[in-house]
C-alpha cells in the first residue's frame, strides 16, 4: 500500500508575531500537517519560530527545513532541539542539510569549506544529535525519545547515502547548482535526473528494517486550465528545463485542482514521494490540491 500523504508548508517571512501566528492557523485551518521553517539569514530563527507556530495551532506537526549545518555547534544544537521538542509537547521534526550558499557563512564569518567537509560536518552533526539526544541523562531532555524524527535533505551520493542510514525522512530537493552562475543558485532537475537520485537512494537503503518516508519541496504551484502555456512561461526563465519537462518535473505543480492531484498520485508511484512540502507563496492555492488528496 502507498503512504499516505502528508503535507507540510515552509514558512520563510515574518512581519510581526500576531501576523504569524496568524498565518500559522490559517494553515492548520486549510488543513496543512506541518508547519515548517529554513535557515537562511535574512529569514526567522527557526527555533523561536517554530515554538510560537505550535503556541499557535494544536495539530500540526513543527519542523526545520532544513537546518544549515555549518551554521551549528552540535552540542549547542543538541539543547536547541530538545528545548524545543519539549516546548513543543514532542511535535519538532529536525530536517538538516550542508547548506549551499557560500555567502551567507562569509556574512556570519563561518567556514565555508569544501563539499566534501560541508557533508563531514552533517555527519558529526547528527552522530552527536543521536549521542546526546539519546541519553537519558540529557538536560534538557527531547519529548520525544530517543530524539525527534530526523529528515536528512540532499541530492548527492554521500548526502543520499546519509538519509539512507539516518533519516526517517528523506527529503529531495530536486535542485542543483545552475552551470555558470553565481554559487548557490539553483536549476531544476528534469524528472529522469531526479529518477535517477531516488533510484541511487533506494540502493542505498536497500537494507532499512522499515522505509522511510519521502519528501519532495514543490518549487511552484499554479492553478491554470492551460497547463502548456504555463509550462512555456516558465521553460522561458532558464531554469534549467525546456517545455516538455516543466510539464513533467515533480518540482512543479501546474493544472486544475484535480490535474495536479492527479501529477502527484503519478509522483507517489513513480518516484515515492508521499510527503509534499510547498513554499508559504503557494499557501491558499495548494489547499484545493490536498482537499483532492484527502485519504488516499
């Protein structure tokens, strides 16, 4: 049987508190199951972020998508999350990463570093995470035992290998650095270069007692009757796919309602992903998708 869907909106601006908290029970409202925030500079802290999300709604779930690595201490990190977890009554979902923009460590005078020690660091990262957070004599110590669930998001092989081993969410990004352009600009992958990845993860995971759930974060939503034109438009901004493959990606959603819940059954079968995260942009007009997708 697939898994059921689930879905989760990343929230990446803050005015005020009272318009956040607003925006927050707008989404369990429209029936969102995880209210999730980044971790760039120039977007809210997610720690305090999150805890005022879930002071705000009763249902869904908080998460951290994703954590930049090289922006934490583990140790450090370590306490943030078990406060947080427990401010939270045990609704945290931790999703890190290595981070991809080389500017934002310059601003806050962080190494930057080679791939290879950005995916070093995330492998202490979450060594320690499961060392500290699984002692019993943690203080403070995480609602949730041993620690929160664990969402690992990345396209390359060590950061796929990682998910595999680590994570119970495994969460594609569908993006990569666009040839020629500034680092940390990011192009589509077309469907069979994102095909390609899930298959490279299931090898590696091959040998997991249970799965683990999958995640993709949907790039655009839009609702059209013309679902050619609107894939032209965007093929013309040079995102790295022509016509053809907009229409088919899984990082964009684009149709009626009933089409794109329709796309995203296809996704689930094709490639596994039963857990859709969208960008707080696309709030309202997903919300007539997953009233599609409701049960099944």
């Amino acid at each position: 049987m697939p898994r059921p869907f689930r879905f989760g909106v990343n929230m990446l601006t803050l005015e005020a508190g009272d318009s956040w908290r607003r925006k927050c029970r707008r989404a369990e409202e429209l029936g969102y199951d995880v209210l999730l925030v980044p971790d760039h500079l120039g977007m809210p802290a997610p720690f305090p972020a999150l805890i005022a999300a879930a002071e705000a709604t009763e249902r869904p779930r908080v998460g951290t998508f994703v954590l930049n690595a090289g922006f934490w201490n583990p140790a450090l990190l370590a306490r943030e999350v078990a406060t947080t977890d427990a401010l939270t009554g045990g609704r945290l979902e931790l999703g890190l990463g290595t981070g991809y923009v080389r500017a934002e460590h310059e601003t806050a005078g962080l190494p930057w570093g080679s791939p290879r020690e950005r995916v070093d660091h995330l492998v202490r990262t979450i060594g320690e995470l499961d060392r500290l957070l699984g002692d019993p004599d943690q203080v403070p110590r995480p609602a949730q035992r041993p620690r929160p669930p664990l969402l690992v998001g990345g396209n390359g092989p060590r950061m796929l290998r990682l998910a595999a081993e680590h994570a119970e969410i495994a969460a594609f990004t569908g993006g990569r650095q666009a040839p020629g352009r500034p680092e940390g600009t990011l192009e589509l992958m077309p469907a069979d270069e994102l095909a390609a990845s899930v298959a490279r993860y299931e090898g590696y995971a091959a040998g997991r007692p249970e799965p683990a759930e999958r995640n993709l974060l949907v790039q655009q939503v839009r609702n059209t009757h013309d679902r050619r034109a609107v894939a032209r438009e965007i093929a013309a901004r040079g995102i790295g796919l022509d016509e053809e493959q907009a229409l088919e990606v899984p990082t964009l959603l684009i149709g009626t309602p009933r089409q794109m819940a329709e796309q995203l059954r296809e996704h689930r079968e094709r490639f596994g992903f039963s857990y859709l995260t969208v960008l707080d942009s696309a709030l309202e007009e997903f919300a007539p998708v997953m009233e599609e997708l409701r049960g099944s």
